[in-house]
C-alpha cells in the first residue's frame, strides 16, 4: 500500500506539487546545514513574536472561561436565578458550541490560514463576552454561552513553525497563559466584580474581558505571518533557515489540499481512536469551573475564596515546569511522563472523596489544589499530537476531533457535579478517579503502537529498504507519517 501510495505521489507533475504547497515549499534539494547560533538567532525572532501573540490569545480565552466560576460567587447564580443543574448546564453548553465548530473548522482549515482562523475567532469569541454582560435569565445565559464555544487550532499553528523538541516548552507557554488568567485574572475579575454601580460587577469584568479579547485577536491577525516564507520580522535567510529546521524533522506543509488517503489512513489508524479517548477522560477529570464552588462552599468568603486560587495555580506552574523539564531530559519519553503527571490529580481526587467534611477545611483545600494539576499533562499530550502527526489532512483531523473529544468530555465532566452533592461533589470524585485510569491506559497503549511502528521500520531499514530509512527531511512536504516511511514517531 505504502509503494503504490508514493508510486501515486510521483505522478503528480513538479508543477501541480508546487501548486499545492505554494505557501511554503522551496526548491533547496538538501537541508540547508544551519549552525547553532543561527537556529538559535531564529528560534528566539518566532518567540518574540509568535509566542507571546498565541500566548495573549490563550490568556483572552482562558479569562472568558474562567470568567463564569467567578461570576458564579459574585451573584451570576443568584441575578439570573439559576437553580439546580443550570449552572453545570451553563458550563457544558460553552462545549457543544466547541462541537459544532471543530466540524466546520476542518474545511476552514483548508480553505483558509491558521491565522486568519485564529483571528477571526478570537475577535467573534470577544463579541460574545461582552454580550455574556446583558442575560437575564438562565436560557439567555446558555445561548450566549453556546455561541461562545469556538477553538482555535493551536496544535497546527504550533507545528508550523517550532521542531519537535520545543513543542512542550510552547505549548507549556500557552498553558502557563491559562493558570496566570485563573490566577490574577481570577483577582482582576474580583476588583471589577466588586464595583458598585447600577449594573452587576459580574456583567462589567464580562464587557472588559470581551473587549480585550477582541483587541488581541486584531493583534493576532495583523501581526502574526501566515508561515515563515512571508515572516515580516525575518531576513530572507532567516526565512529560510525558519523552514529548512522544521522541513528537517519531515514537517507538514500547509496546504488547501483536501487528501482523501490522509483522511482514510487516519480513519484506520488504532492512535486516532486512542487520541479520541484520552482527550475525553483527560477534559471529563477538570475541576477548574467548580473550584469556586467548591471552596466557597467550605466556608471561604468569596475574597478568600479568589486568593486561595493562587496555592492552586502555584502548583499547576510547578507541575507544568515539571512537564517541560522532563521532556527536555527525556525527549523520547513523554508518554511515561503523562502518566506520571497523572498521578497528581489522581491523587486529589481521591483525597476529595475520603477525607472528613469537619471544621479544619485545608485539607479538603489542598486536595482540590491537586486535582487542578492537569495542565502540564495536557501540554505534553498536545505536543505528542503536534510531533507525531504528518500531513496536513491527517494533522487537521487529528487535532480537530481532539477538540471535539475535548468538547464531549467537558460536556459530561460538569454533569457528574451533582448540585445536591455540593461542595465535595463525592460521585464526580469517584468518576474522576476511574477516568484517569483510562486515560493512562490509554496513553500506554499509544505510545507502545509508535514504538512497535518504529521497530518495525528500522526492520525494513535494516532488510535494505532506502524509504524507511530515518534521515532528515529535505524540504516541507505534505506527505503522512504513515506514507514516509523515514519518519520516526516520539514517544
């Protein structure tokens, strides 16, 4: 199958290949040797820029998340009379609209940039915020909640411009985006929720929050290169130096190409169920939007109950720090390391559940601290799917149906929060237990395919097969990890 598919490819004349890949391809036959120094020289230009745009974008969307749970104790519940499993229901809703756009967002991402996606995005997503200021009941709030729920494709943004190596440390940026918005954004919702005035400080931090999110997302979308070919902040050496190091690593070009192989070789493939699976469990596990909840419910003024935000995301950097590090000391482990991270919120979570209910709450407060400790495992998993996967068809879907795992289980994670169980949540604690036990065997399971795949190609290397022997790449290609039979997958 793999010599008729590149049989296939060979085909195709020189010119229509350019044609598909005529964002990003070059015409250099060998990798181009680039020193230390210059990777460097580059590497840091794509931070300065890229890095901290993306990151900003994170921190907007994470704000608007984050926004709701401390709404929640500043008088949301109490304004738009919520009752029961409204306000579960109002945290999952925000992911059917996620749902609804991963299913769109695979033909966008074919039919236009991942920056224009992004931005476009973002700058709807600020819109909406700022309209989360004007409902009046519990069936406004889900609607806009509902239209709220859009994802931008980080997982290819990322893959286009950084190797394999630094897709942790870029990812663990974005994240860290995240646990400052719960933390200090946690305290600039809590100064703007207490402003006294004719209108709720709830609706006023949701008007802010939108309108920043839309100015960065502007941002975004001026600022940001469609790829490194039309990079504004490079030389044109280092533009191509910015492509030679990932075409190295045999890395996807963008291409508006739809590959209907790509997409059955992924439908076909064990990983991209075991990538459904996980992001499930690991999204299903969060307690993030109930954290307010649940220390507020132990007594904790809503004041205190902001600050105590803080332990948390202290640990969540560490553990994120933790992540990064191990993956740099042992780049070609970063399945064990999840499961390793796994053990933190397990942990927690078992805490929350046998630990008495009396007058000394710290206890209770530290479990749930550790049971916020899942960033540092998402971002090894996201870089796992944004350094294993080839071709932009099977990369679009592995990072689309991600978002729409990532969605399901944030749907049902909120609704095993029962209302009359609050504030420990005991049968959420229990399901969040079970859950991460798939998820890690899940996790093993796809890290032992990829390397019995790499086994299995160094055995064809070995027999004399020139195609699946492991060599760099030559230039950006739109090639799968399944048809290019010299990649080597990182476990």
């Amino acid at each position: 199958m793999s010599h008729q598919l590149n049989q296939h490819e060979n085909d195709v004349p020189v010119d229509e290949e350019r044609k598909i890949d005529h964002d990003v391809s070059h015409d250099v036959v060998e990798p181009i040797e680039v020193s230390e120094e210059d990777n460097k020289r580059v590497l840091r230009k794509i931070d300065c820029v890229v890095l901290p745009l993306a990151s900003l974008v994170y921190f907007c969307q994470y704000l608007d998340k984050r926004g709701l749970s401390f709404a929640a104790i500043f008088g949301l519940q109490k304004d738009l009379n919520l009752k029961g499993q409204d306000y579960s229901w109002a945290s999952s809703i925000f992911y059917f609209g996620t749902l609804a756009s991963q299913f769109l967002s695979i033909k966008i991402l074919h039919m236009f940039s991942v920056r224009a996606y992004v931005g476009v995005t973002v700058v709807l997503w600020g819109g909406v915020m700022m309209a989360q200021a004007a409902p009046q009941n519990a069936r406004d709030l889900l609607a806009l909640r509902f239209l709220l729920g859009a994802y931008p494709a980080f997982v290819v943004l990322i893959s286009f411009w950084y190797c394999k190596a630094e897709h942790p440390a870029r990812f663990a940026a974005l994240y860290g985006a995240d646990i400052i918005a719960q933390g200090f954004g946690g305290l600039f919702l809590y100064g703007l929720s207490s402003i006294k005035s004719s209108i709720q400080g709830w609706r006023i931090a949701m008007m802010v929050a939108g309108g920043l999110s839309i100015i960065i997302g502007l941002l975004f979308t001026w600022l940001v290169p469609v790829n490194a070919k039309g990079a504004w902040f490079l030389t044109e050496k280092d533009r191509q130096i910015a492509i030679d190091r990932v075409a190295r690593e045999h890395a996807s070009a963008e291409s508006r190409e739809w590959r209907w192989d790509q997409c059955w070789d992924t439908l076909k493939d064990v990983r991209f169920y075991l990538t459904f699976l996980w992001a499930f469990c690991l999204c299903a596990c969060t307690v993030l939007q109930f954290g307010t909840l649940i220390l507020n419910g132990l007594g904790y003024s809503t004041f205190i109950t902001t600050v105590l935000q803080l332990p948390s995301c202290g640990l969540q950097m560490v553990c994120l720090g933790i992540a990064v590090a191990a993956c740099r000391y042992f780049p070609n482990k970063r399945g064990y390391v999840q499961v390793c991270l796994a053990f933190i919120p397990f942990i927690g979570a078992i805490l929350l559940q046998t630990l008495p209910y009396g007058e000394n709450k710290w206890p209770l407060a530290g479990a749930l601290w550790l049971t916020t400790c899942n960033q540092g495992i998402v971002v090894v998993n996201l870089s796992i799917i944004s350094s294993n996967i080839k071709g932009h068809t099977r990369k679009t879907l592995f990072s689309t149906f991600f978002y729409i795992d990532y969605a399901t289980g944030s749907i049902c994670g909120p609704q095993l929060f029962l209302a009359q169980e609050k504030p420990l949540y005991r049968t959420a604690m229990r399901a969040i237990v079970g859950l991460y036990v798939v998820y890690m065997v899940t996790m093993a399971s796809f890290t032992v395919l990829c390397r019995l795949e790499n086994r299995r190609r160094d055995s064809l290397a070995a027999a004399g097969d020139e195609s699946a022997v492991a060599k760099p790449g030559t230039a950006l290609d739109n090639k799968s990890d399944v048809q290019d039979l010299s990649f080597r997958y990182v476990l």
